[in-house]
C-alpha cells in the first residue's frame, strides 16, 4: 500500500510503504524540527537504497520535484526494478496496479516531459533519469517552455495567463528567476508550475 487512501481487501497482507513517511515525521519531532530539511534529504537517499524505499520516493513524489532530485528518484527505482515488478500496489484509491501503472499514475508527468513517446515505461524511465541528470539550465528551460501551456489546461480559467501560451513569454519569465526558484521547478512537475503561476498571478494582479 502506498498511500493510506488506497483499498485493501481483508484477506489480502500487504505492506504499508506509506508509514515510511510517518517514520521521518518522528525522526523530526524527536529533533525538535532542527534541520528538519537535510533530515528529510538524509532519510529519502538512505531510503532510496532499499527497493521498497525507492518505490516509495516515486510513488510519492515529494517535494521537491527538481530534476536532479527527480532522476535519483528514477535511477533507484530503476536499479530495483526487476525486484519490484511482480508486486501488486495500492495507490490512494486504486488496488492491484503493476508497477508501471504506479509509476505512470505518479509521475507520468516527469516520463512525458522528460521522455516523450510510446516507449515501454522501463525505458522511459531509464532515458528520463538520464536526460533529467544531465539536464543544464537552458535544456529545463527548453522543457518547461513546452510543458507549462499544456499545465494551463488544468486551469478552471486560464484567461489571464493567455500570454503564457508563448514559449518565449514563458522562456523570459522563468529565466528571470533566482538559482533556487528555479530549481524547484526544473522537474517540470505541473503542480509546481501551476503553483508558481498562481503566485505569479497574484504578485502581479493577475487573479
């Protein structure tokens, strides 16, 4: 089970991947909350050494989303594939899902921004860690020019964002951002975009 949201029939055992989040809220609460990030940092690559800990790290796709962060999340989920592959997951409200319909359902984002087509998921996992590990600024600026318009979709009204449907309107205004910021979104995950664009929006009295 990987998110507590998910069925679980009575009669089937299952392990519950999620209480790995649980664990790092008391690791932080036993330490007051000092350092709590480099904590979290410290605890997801420990944990992406085991198969069930890298699954895990895919499936719940915590921020932050960058792509460095992304492609190691991909690479130990990749290393343990084979291990992993006849498991049956739970994942909020589905049951029985293969491992490629875990990792399509959480971060199929990062596979069609990263690793278009109609490839096996195996390998777009493998060609997506690789691109996003290499990835320098202009080429997650290149990415991001193409995925946000397609972000906007997910808008109930993406009127005041018409000019973002520009690639170069789009290129100048991330390229405008600090180191950080822009890290945060290079992974190219829609909730972060649209979350940055919300707070774009209201900074400049656009919704």
């Amino acid at each position: 089970m990987l998110h507590p949201g998910a069925p679980l029939s009575p009669d089937r055992p299952a392990w519950r991947l999620y209480l790995i989040a649980e664990v790092l809220e008391g690791l932080c609460e036993a330490l007051d909350w000092r350092d709590s990030f480099a904590v979290s940092d410290a605890y997801e690559a420990a944990c992406r050494e085991t198969p069930w800990g890298a699954l895990y790290a895919v499936a719940a796709q915590e921020a932050p989303r960058s792509a460095e962060r992304t492609a190691s999340r991909l690479r130990a989920l990749a290393r343990f594939w084979p291990s992993l592959e006849a498991g049956r997951y739970g994942l909020e409200r589905s049951e029985d899902l293969s491992l490629e319909e875990v990792v399509r359902a959480a971060c199929g984002w990062a596979l069609e921004a990263w690793s278009p087509g109609v490839a096996p998921v195996r390998s777009r996992v493998d060609s997506a860690a690789e691109r996003m590990s290499r990835a320098t600024r202009e080429a997650c600026l290149d990415m991001l020019a193409r995925e946000l318009p397609h972000a906007l979709a997910h808008l109930k009204d993406p009127t005041p964002y018409r000019s973002w449907s520009d690639p170069a309107v789009v290129r100048a205004r991330l390229d405008a951002l600090a180191p950080d910021a822009f890290d945060r979104l290079s992974g190219g995950c829609p909730a972060d975009l649209l979350a940055w664009l919300h707070a774009w929006g209201r900074q400049h009295a656009l919704s």
